[in-house]
C-alpha cells in the first residue's frame, strides 16, 4: 500500500503497523511521541477493503479518549488509508454515550451516518477531484486572449469556455471512472 510512510506521527503519538507488508491486516499500535513511547491503545482494520470501504476500530486507554486525541488520530489514519486508490470511504462506530468520541469523530471530518444498537457509525469519504472548474477558468482566460488576437472578445470567450469545460468534463470522467 505504502512505502517509507511507517510510522505516522502526529503531535501526540507514533503509530505504527505491526506488519508493513500487510497493513489492513494486522494490529497497529499506538504509542505516545514523547521520551518514554508508552503504547497507548491498538487500531485495527475489520474485512480489510470491502467494495472501496475499511472499517476501523481504535482501543485507547481511558486517559487519552479525550476529543483531541480522538481527533488526531482519526484524521492522520484517514490521511493515511485514502493514499490507496482502491479506498475509497474509512468508518468506524462509538458508543452513543462516548461525547469525546464522538465530538473527535466529528472535528476529524468523520460523519455521522446511523444510529444502531447503541452505536454511532461514523465515516469519511475521499473527496473527489473537480477538473471542470480549473478548465473553464482557464479557457475563460485563454478565451480572452484568442478574442484579443482575432478582434472578436466576445467569439473567443466563449470557444475558450466552451474547449475548458468539454475537457474539464472528459478528466472528471476519466477520475470518477477510476475511483470507482
């Protein structure tokens, strides 16, 4: 999935794979990042990637399942997972009752989706990329100068739009096809 990515480091903690070879598959540790690195809590990955999506599921100990932490580590593994093409959504689930879990989930990006037996279920879906807009703004512009060169503004601008947006459109289609 990655090279030279291990560990993750965050302001807080060091996160490691137990097997880089098979990082989906194996318990991660958490460990803090400063001197003494004590191993604060284990993540690991549900059915490794099941139609674009991981599920994830973080133990902390009680003393650092406050919303920051539970920020941080959500965002950086999240960060971590949508480097691979084939993922496409990361979720995980928390008590309803946990408020720094959830709250953590939250500021991390994660939304909230269900309610079930108890349970908050929470994800993050990578953003899609938008190649339409970048290329009408540069055929506007390319447009504009093509008018300036023919004496005809008005004719340019709209064959530099109308050329920005077909090919805006083409690499949107082209990365939607791939992500899928």
């Amino acid at each position: 999935m990655a090279e030279n990515f291990f560990p993750l480091k965050t302001k807080h903690f060091i996160i490691a794979p137990g097997n880089e070879k098979n990082v989906l598959e194996e318990e991660w540790s958490v460990t803090l990042n400063d001197g003494d690195k004590a191993r604060v809590g284990s993540i690991h990955f549900e059915n490794g990637i099941l139609n674009g999506e991981v599920q994830m599921e973080v133990e902390l100990e009680k003393e650092y399942e406050k919303s920051k932490y539970v920020q941080e580590l959500f965002y950086s593994m999240a960060r971590f997972v949508f480097q691979s093409d084939d993922i496409r959504e990361i979720s995980t689930q928390c008590r309803h009752e946990n408020d720094h879990r959830v709250k953590g989930l939250e500021k991390a990006g994660y939304v909230f989706r269900q309610f079930k037996d108890g349970n908050d279920y929470y994800s993050m879906k990578k953003q899609k990329t938008s190649w339409t807009g970048l290329y009408v703004f540069i055929g506007l512009i390319a447009g504009f100068i093509l008018g300036l060169t023919v004496s005809n503004l008005f004719m340019g601008t709209i064959i530099g739009v109308l050329s920005g947006a077909i090919i805006g459109f083409l690499l949107d289609k082209r990365e939607t096809g791939k992500n899928k």
